[in-house]
C-alpha cells in the first residue's frame, strides 16, 4: 500500500518521493517530542470548542464571563474528558483568561444555563454517578449558593437541549425557567388476576436479544440524534413558589400531531413565544428535515393557561375518548390571555420566535411556500405581536411607536395613566395596521464574488440569529446600525462555508437593507468558515476555520455600531499562543522519508518543502535497516497528514508511555 514502508536491498523506501534521515537525526528528533509537545499539538491543531456560554458579570456594566468547554484525549487509554475554560470579556473589547486553568467539568452536569444578568444559573444533573440514565434533577444556583433543587420524575423524563427543540430559557427578570421536557407515558395497569406479574427487565433483555425483530423495529420517536424523545411538553421552574408547571397541547393551543419546540418567554416575562412541528405526516428525520409545516404561537398568560388547563382536567371523565374529551374541554370558558395566538398565519415554515428589543415583533425562520427538499433558501421575517397585554412602560414604549404618536403628543395625551383601557384599545387598532416584515429576504440568484447568497442551512446552522443590544451605560459608537431597530446577527452556509452576517433590523422599512459579513481584520483569514456559537447584548462568539489552520474563536463587540467599529478579540490566555510557536516551531514537524534515489521537489510536496520538511543539518542519502532498527527502538510511530495533504512519520520515543 502506499502509505506503508518496505525494504528493498538494504534500503527503507515509499512509493511517494519523501526526503531520508540518518539514525543519529532520526533519534534526536524522536526523543525531543515529549508528552507535553504531542497533547498542545493536538490541542492546536484539532481542538473544537462547544457548549459555548455568555453571561453578564453581576456588578459590571458591560463585562462579560465566556467559557468554552473542549475534549482532551488520553494518549495511553484513548479516553476523553471534558474540560472548561474562562475568560472575562471586558466593555472595550479585551480578552483575558479569569482562571489560570481549564476546570474539569462534572460529567453528572449535563446542561449550565445562565440568566441574562448572570445573578442566577440553571444546572440539570443526573442522579447516576456517571451522567448516564436516572432521573434529572434541575438545581438552581445564585452565585456560590443552591437556592432551588427539585427532581424530575413520575410524569416527567429528560430535559430537551439540541438544536431542533432548543433548550431551557431564563424570564427577562431570572426569577422564572422554561423548557421541554420528555412526557413519560403512563405506567401500565397490572390487573389483579395476572400471574407472575411483569418478566424482570434482565429477563426481558435476554429474552430479545439478537431478536432481528425487536432491532429494526420503528420507535416512536423523532429519528437521528433524537432518539428516546417523542412525546414534549412545555415546563415551568417557579421557584419564588417552588413549583413546576406543565402545559401540554392543549393549553398551548396545538393539535394531537402538534409538538412544541423553541420556548421563550416574551419581553414581559408573563407570556410565551413557540413553535410547532405538524408531524402527522411523518415524525422520523425531523433533525435533518426543515421541510414540515410549522407554525410559532404567542400565549400571553401561562398562568391564566396552567389554570385553565387545571380546571379542564377536573371535568375530564377517565376512559373518555379524544372527540368526549374535546367537548368537555369545550364548555369550559377559556379566560382571556389563556389563549395561543398563531402569529405566523399564511406561513409554511416559521420557526424560533426572537422577541425584539421592544416587544412588538417575533423574528422567525420563515418560508411561505411549501418545499419538498430537506431544506432551501429561507429568509427572516418579523412578525408583529398583539401587544394588548402589556402594562406600564412596557405599553408606553409600544403605543409610542405602534401608534406612530409624538412623544409631546403621549405626553400632553396622558393617555397611559388617564385611561388605560382607551390605550390598550388604540394599541389593539394600531396592531391590525402592522403587517409581517421581511428582513433577511430570499435570494434567487447567486451573487458575486463574496455578496449574500441567502440564507441556507439546517437547526444549527440557520437558528442561532440573535439580536443585539448595548448593554445600559455602555458608551454608543454611534451608526447606521446603532437606531431604535438595532441589528440582527444571523449564520448562513454558502459555497461550502459557514458564514456570518449582520443586517439591519428596521420593521416596516420601504427597501430591505444589506447583510453585512463579519471577518475579522486582515488577510489571514480572507477565506475559511465562520460559526456562530453564541451571543449575548452587543457582542458575540464567532469560531474561524479552514482546511489549513486550526480554528480561533474571537470575541465580536459593538456589533450595532458601523462595520468600520466593531472590535474582533482573539479568545486566548496572555503568552499561550507564542509558548505554543515556539514549541511546535522544529519538534511537531513531521519526519518523512523517501527513496535514496529520488530529489524533494516543490512539485512532489505540495510546494511547501521548506515550511515542512526538517533539512538541517542536510540527510544523507541512505540508511541502512540496521541502524533505523536501533534508532527506533521501542518507538512507536504513526502515519499523518500534513499540510497540503503531505504524509509524514510521527514518532513518538518510549519516555512518553
């Protein structure tokens, strides 16, 4: 084969042209590489940050805590772990470590969300030492202290986290979670007359195992990468009562085939935003499928909807079928607020409701024409929001600009202390008036060179827009972007790069505006993909990449501010990246060999012989078997892939084992 060695005549040859070393060059350069040395070079070059959080520094204006958790590998076992790092994030842009080093984290943890202000952090555990199956338990922390601890059980399974369904979402205030969870069926009634009762789950086991049946049989879950979750329901964490409360499809105003997904609260902390997925056609490979019709909702009251659901299940009669069950549910009077409002009408995809700064729209995923591939171009459009049942200045803001008055005319009015149900009626007639706006809008036709070419991808990709907004006391830099809309980061994937753009967010505008792509300042990197991990106020987390260089993650502030203003921070402690150079400067080269007969050549290599290549002092000519057998002693070595796809030999001497 061709990535093998062999022995011809006394000599060590390849089919591919390499360059020779002696013995003596082949054992200094083996015992140079040290443990240290293989597991940076590794780190470097294939590390991959995820589970990247953002969260506000309680005290600080502006100031941020980021942390970026990775996998290290055992070079002995093989085996992973999953560490943390940290790093504070200051108001003018700069990057520094807040911890000396990466924390190992819990395994038993499987998901840390903060609130938007950072005072509180929800953290959803498994009771198994090993993080693997059991019940979860949500656990609430404030700063170093548990506050709130309640276990999931009985009607309630996993938590949802992925990018189809989303994951656990703070109130705008932090004193409230909500989020999906898996809806355990029923336990099975066990008669009185049966005899031995239920096999054991052991003897259940055996008894199935190998069973070609039982493998292959459908599951009623969603397919790929969601599997064991079929059946969510929305939850809320109340903890000022300690409570958890559970809306299922008929309080979220959704049909039998209907499933939630992307929950969030409003800007009033009171109602909540939501998608559907319309499964009744076929539920497997939703992860990979953007194309089932889907619709986002806005319930203005989960409270008003917990009692009502409440009340609905008293007059329920056990055993009753689905269409008895639907007219019980019928005669009793819905209360106002407890109702969902569709707000995606005429829409066949719309999906992740954002609220606005303001509260007067949902931006949403959206498609208005039925398509039958697993995805397509899409675009952005923000839906307005029947703003009635907002109070006090969160009312004053939306009837300031729903209603399109004068601030002198608001205020010679007094219209929102003098007669409140006179303000909420004109903001009602107000909101009949506004009409969906598009803001990333679809593209036909491919652009040039590096213009926009639509917005493409799957959940991961496409739904991780965001808005963003100066945190309050942080100096304006002014600019187009900098108005009452403020701006909209979104991710989009276009000849076979990821990309990131920011637009314009002005609802109602006569001409659309034009997406902006973020790169950071420079050449170096003019080409490669851009990721979106996170975002939070005005700044976001954005992982370059390439086929090239190893990845970089940079922390992106002002992004409401012009393009010319906004500041690209490199994520990385003081002093790592020059130790890493100078490490990885001559001891990580690969070592390649090549026949005795043959002239490295920039054709052969790559054109990169001298970047690749250690030629110093120069290789001789030829190496007997004998003496590579003596240098290589106890050495193991391995075939890898450099640069510009050229092979070479890691060797990795026995002072590492």
């Amino acid at each position: 084969a061709d990535s093998c060695l062999g022995v011809d005549g006394g000599r060590v040859y390849r089919s591919a042209p390499m360059v020779m070393m002696a013995a003596a060059a082949v054992t200094r350069w083996a015992l140079a590489l040290s443990t240290p040395v293989l597991y940076r070079s590794a780190a470097e070059a294939g590390r991959k940050h995820e589970n990247t959080r953002l969260a506000r520094v309680p005290g600080e204006v502006g100031a941020l805590q980021l942390s970026l958790d990775f996998k290290q590998v055992d070079l002995v076992s093989g085996k992973m772990s999953t560490h943390r790092t940290f790093y504070r994030i200051a108001p003018g842009g700069g990057c520094v470590l807040s911890l000396a080093h990466a924390v190992a984290v819990d395994p038993s943890v499987k998901l840390c969300v903060a609130s938007q202000d950072g005072s509180r952090q929800l953290r959803v555990r498994a009771e198994s030492a090993d993080g693997v199956g059991g019940n979860e338990v949500l656990e609430l922390w404030g700063g170093a202290h548990l506050l709130r601890r309640k276990a999931l059980g009985g009607r309630l399974g996993k938590v949802y986290s992925d990018g189809v369904f989303g994951e656990p979402q703070f109130s705008p205030d932090g004193t409230r979670v909500v989020f999906l969870a898996e809806r355990n069926p029923p336990a099975k009634f066990k008669s009185y007359f049966d005899e031995g009762g239920e096999p054991s789950s052991a003897a259940a086991a055996a008894t199935t195992e190998g069973d070609a049946s039982t493998k292959f049989r459908p599951r009623p879950d969603f397919g790929e990468r969601l599997m064991g979750k079929s059946d969510p329901v929305v939850v809320l964490l109340l903890p000022d009562s300690d409570q958890l409360l559970i809306l299922d499809q008929a309080a979220l105003g959704l049909g039998p085939n209907e499933f939630p997904a992307h929950v969030r609260f409003d800007c009033t902390g009171e109602g909540l935003l939501y998608s559907a997925y319309d499964l009744k056609g076929f539920r497997h490979g939703l992860s990979a499928c953007l194309n089932r019709p889907t619709r986002s909702f806005l319930l203005p009251s989960f409270a008003k909807a917990a009692e009502f659901q409440r009340v609905v299940d008293a007059t329920q009669i056990p055993g009753d079928t689905p269409a008895a069950a639907a007219a019980t549910q019928a005669k009793v009077e819905q209360p106002s607020g407890a109702k969902a409002v569709c707000i995606s009408k005429s829409s066949f995809l719309a999906l992740r409701p954002l609220p606005s700064p303001d509260g007067l729209w949902a931006l949403c995923l959206q498609r208005t024409e039925q398509f039958d591939e697993h995805s397509a171009c899409l675009q952005l459009v923000a839906f307005p929001l029947p703003s009635a049942h907002l109070t006090g200045a969160a009312l004053a803001r939306a009837l300031l600009k729903a209603a399109a008055l004068s601030q002198a005319e608001l205020l010679r009015a007094e219209l929102l202390n003098a007669a409140p149900a006179s303000a909420e009626g004109l903001l009602k007639d107000a909101a009949l008036l506004k009409t969906a706006s598009v803001v990333v809008p679809l593209v036909g036709a491919r652009a040039e060179a590096a213009g926009f070419n639509g917005l493409f991808g799957f959940h991961d990709d496409a739904l991780t827009y965001a808005f963003c907004t100066p945190d309050t006391g942080v100096a304006d830099t002014g600019g187009a972007n900098s108005g009452e809309g403020g701006t909209v980061v979104f991710q989009t994937i276009s000849a076979g790069e990821a990309a990131v753009y920011t637009i314009s967010f002005a609802p109602g505008a006569t001409a659309t505006a034009t997406p902006v792509r973020l790169r950071p300042p420079g050449l170096e990197w003019e080409r490669g993909s851009a990721s979106l991990l996170c975002t939070l106020g005005d700044t976001a987390i954005v992982r370059m990449s390439s086929a090239t260089k190893s990845p970089e993650v940079f922390a992106v502030s002002c992004l409401s501010s012009l393009p010319s203003k906004v500041r690209w921070t490199r994520v990385c402690a003081v002093g790592e990246e020059a130790e890493a150079a100078d490490l990885l400067k001559d001891l990580s080269r690969p070592l390649l060999l090549r026949p005795p007969t043959a002239t490295p050549t920039a054709a052969a290599t790559g054109g990169a012989v001298s970047a690749l290549l250690p030629l110093h002092p120069a290789p001789p000519t030829s190496l007997p078997v004998a003496a590579l057998r003596a240098a290589l002693d106890g050495v193991r070595a391995s075939v890898v892939k450099g640069r510009h796809g050229v092979e070479g030999l890691l060797l990795v001497p026995p002072a590492v084992e």
